[in-house]
C-alpha cells in the first residue's frame, strides 16, 4: 500500500476527485502511525480521514461511535463500494452468536477494514479477548467530544475507551469531533492520554452565515413571520425548545399561508419520517423543530435557522445555526433572545448533578455574553471555540447584525425614557 497514490484511492473508493480541507494530511498521519485529533465542523468530511487509511491498510481499523444508527449508514457506505460485505462489519449487542462469529471470521481473514463498535461493545471481555489475537490498524473515536463533561453529549463509556484499546494493542488512536472549545479539547487528550498527538484543526469560520439576535417580545410570532415571508419558497428552519412551541409555531405559520410542518420526538417514527421529506423534497417550506431535527440532515440550500429560544450553549447554537448555507449561499441565522429565557434553561438544571449544574451554567453565562455583545458575533463565537478572527478583513467580517448596525455604549437598562 505504501506506494499507492492517495488521491487514486479517493477516486476508486469514493468517487471524489478531491480531498476536502485537511483530509489528506490527516490520512497522511494516520499512515504515519501518528496519535492524530482531528476537529473539523459537521460536514467536514471527518469519516473520511479514518475510512480510507483504512481501507489501504493491512489489518481492520476499529471505529468507536456513539450512535448505532451512524454506524448503520456507514457500513451500508462502505458495503457500497465492495464486492465483499465482510469489508464493513457493526459489533453490537443485537447480534446474535452466528452473527459475531461471522463478523470475527471476516476480521480473521482480513476481509474486514473497519469493525464499528459502540463504546458499551467494546468493554465485553470475549471482544477484548478476541481483538487481541488480531491485526489492528488503528482506533478511531469518532464524536470523542463524548469524553468530556463540557462537551454537549457526555458518555462515561467514552472514558474507559483507552484502558481497553490499551488491552487490545499499541496502536495509533484517532480522536475526531467537531466540537472546538479549548476545554473539551484539552479533556479528550487528557483522557486519552495522547501528549504528543498531531492536531488537524479546521477553521469553524462560516463567512456566509449572517447572525442576529432580536430581542424576544410578546410580538415574536409576528416578527418570524414577517421575517419567513421575505423568504419567500425559500427554505428554512425554526427552533423552539418546547414540543409544544413547536405545535404552537407551526400552527401559527400555517394559518398566516407559509408551508410548515412540526418535528419534534413526541410525534411518531412514520410522522416525523414525513415531515423531514416534505421538507427535504421541498413540499413545504419551513420545519418548525426541537433540537430532535437537524442530526445528518444535509439539505444544502436552507436559507435560514430561526431561534425562537435560545439554545443552551454556543455549540448548539453554533451547530443548528450551522444547517443554513450549506451550499455557501445566503444563510439568515436569527436568534430571539429574553432574559426570561434564561432563567427558564437555568430552572431546567436545578435538577441534575451539582458538577452538571454548574457546567450547564457556565455555558448559558457564554450564551448570555454572546446575545448581549456589542462586538463582532463572528469573531465572539471564533474565539468562543479557540480561533482568532480578524474583525476588519476576515472572511465573512461584516456578517452579523452588530457590524452593520454598531450599537451606541449605552447598556439598554440604563437607558432613561421620558
Ligand atoms: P462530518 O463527520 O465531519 O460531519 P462527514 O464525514 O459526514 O462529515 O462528511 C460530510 C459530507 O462530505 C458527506 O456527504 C461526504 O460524502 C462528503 N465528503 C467527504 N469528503 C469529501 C471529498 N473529499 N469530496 C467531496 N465530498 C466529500
Ligand atoms: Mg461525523
């Protein structure tokens, strides 16, 4: 393999002339035998830098993920481009023993080049046992920000991933996640041990992304559909935190003549399954949604992503804001923000754990911080995940409602009326 051209590679297996962003010098790591930690945005092409280092590689690549569903859809990808179905193989606990002793017979032979596991599958003694008599190319953690209690999906599996990839062989580790605060980063390595890894990290900067944030008033409903109407046939997405916000929204929508649908988890498997092609087909042209909506959703040409609360921390909002402009076109991202919002999401942690308590409030203190600058949102939000962006000439500079329209020193509570 070693003389084996890459981009060869990239066009047999996946069709693509072209590596995205720093792909290739990840792969170019991975084959290394580096310890490598990959941050890259959603849609970034992370499944990439392990798949094809995979492929071209002796030995199977193990892949942690967290959710089956992801892993289905990738083994499916990869089945795809291979005469042999063994090239690709899930391990998890719906399996039945003729199922795992075929999957171990593939690894066996080498027909296997990634074996995905969930983290919870990875601590059964008779994997360990068996994965250690094999040949591995490497692990790789995808979505590793699941390490890290600061992160926005935290999985105590996670953290003992590396005393048992450290059972099974000494080989290189891949950490991958598109979550970019300084902390979450610091944590991953942490856990996992790697002081001398190669970070890839790509820039999270969305120069066509507009943000705004208005404040939220009794009128908002008014405002969004103001706002949803100079978008005429145009797509779009409406958040709310509620499922009955939701219902409430599109209900509104509907009754003021704008194609909308709701999405949210207290609707059937086959409604939402609806919903979501009637917006990806373009039968409607809003999907008023919960956080429920938005996971591996590629609609390219959405034209918008309303907030009509706000979200619970920067990378949420960064990461549903993220769902407009795919294509690099016109991305309206417009936030409403109240106080009183606040307050609510805070009620919502009196609940858990104090150490969660405490996190969860620090991230809503950075949410508050954001709605309530003066300063350039782009460069808040840059910083927010540890990249500095030059307000004056960087990409996307005058893309936020507090460039355009500066607002005066004046705090608004301070403000007199006569
Ligand atoms: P991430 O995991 O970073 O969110 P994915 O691995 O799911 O991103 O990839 C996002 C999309 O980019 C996929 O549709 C994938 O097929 C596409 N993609 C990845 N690499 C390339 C490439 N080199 N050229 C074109 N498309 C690519
Ligand atoms: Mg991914």
């Amino acid at each position: 393999m070693t003389n084996l051209n890459l981009h060869d590679a990239l066009k047999q297996y996946f069709g693509f002339t072209k590596f995205k962003g720093l792909q290739e010098q990840v792969i170019r790591s991975i084959i290394n035998k580096e310890d490598v930690f990959v941050i890259m945005p959603t849609g970034g092409g992370k499944s990439l830098c392990y798949q094809l280092p995979a492929l071209i590689q002796e030995g199977t690549a193990i892949v942690v993920s967290p959710l089956i569903a992801l892993m289905k859809n990738q083994v499916d990808a990869i089945r795809g481009i291979s005469e042999d179905e063994g090239i690709a193989h899930v391990l998890n606990s719906s399996l039945n023993k003729g199922d795992v002793a075929r999957v171990m017979n593939d690894i066996k032979s080498g027909v296997t080049k990634l074996l995905y596991v969930a983290p919870e599958s990875l601590t059964k003694e008779e994997y360990i046992d068996f994965l250690k008599t094999q040949k591995i190319s490497f692990v790789a953690i995808d979505e590793a920000h699941c390490i890290s209690e600061w992160g926005h999906d935290f999985r105590p599996e996670y953290r003992n991933l590396k005393k048992i990839i450290e059972r099974i062989d000494d080989v290189p580790i891949i950490g991958l996640t598109a979550t970019a605060t300084p902390k979450v980063q610091e944590d991953i390595l942490k856990n996992l041990a790697i002081t001398d890894a190669t970070t890839y990290k790509a820039s999270f900067n969305r120069p066509n992304l507009y943000y705004e944030i208005r404040p939220k008033t009794k009128d908002v409903e008014k405002d969004i559909i103001r706002f949803v109407r100079d978008f005429k046939d145009k797509s779009g997405i409406i958040y709310c935190l509620s499922r009955k916000k939701v219902e409430e929204i599109a209900n509104v929508l509907i009754v003021n003549g704008i194609k909308a649908v709701p999405y949210h988890a207290g609707l059937d498997g086959k409604t939402r399954a609806k919903h979501q092609d009637m917006f990806l087909m373009e039968d409607v042209d809003v999907v008023v949604a919960t956080i429920a909506f938005g996971m591996g959703i590629d609609k390219p040409d959405v034209r918008f992503v309303i907030h009509h609360d706000i979200p619970k921390s920067l990378e949420s909002y960064y990461q549903e804001t993220g769902r407009g402009g795919r294509d690099g076109g016109e991305g309206h991202c417009l936030a409403f923000y109240a106080y009183k919002d606040i307050e609510k999401l805070e009620k919502f942690l009196s609940g858990k754990p104090v150490a969660e308590q405490e996190i969860g409030h620090a991230l809503l203190q950075e949410v508050v911080s954001y709605a309530e600058t003066s300063m350039s949102r782009r460069k808040f939000l840059l910083h927010y995940f540890g990249e500095e962006f030059d307000e004056k000439n960087g990409e996307g500079a005058d893309m936020d409602d507090n460039v355009r329209n500066p607002k005066k020193k004046v705090e608004a509570k301070n403000e007199v009326k006569i």
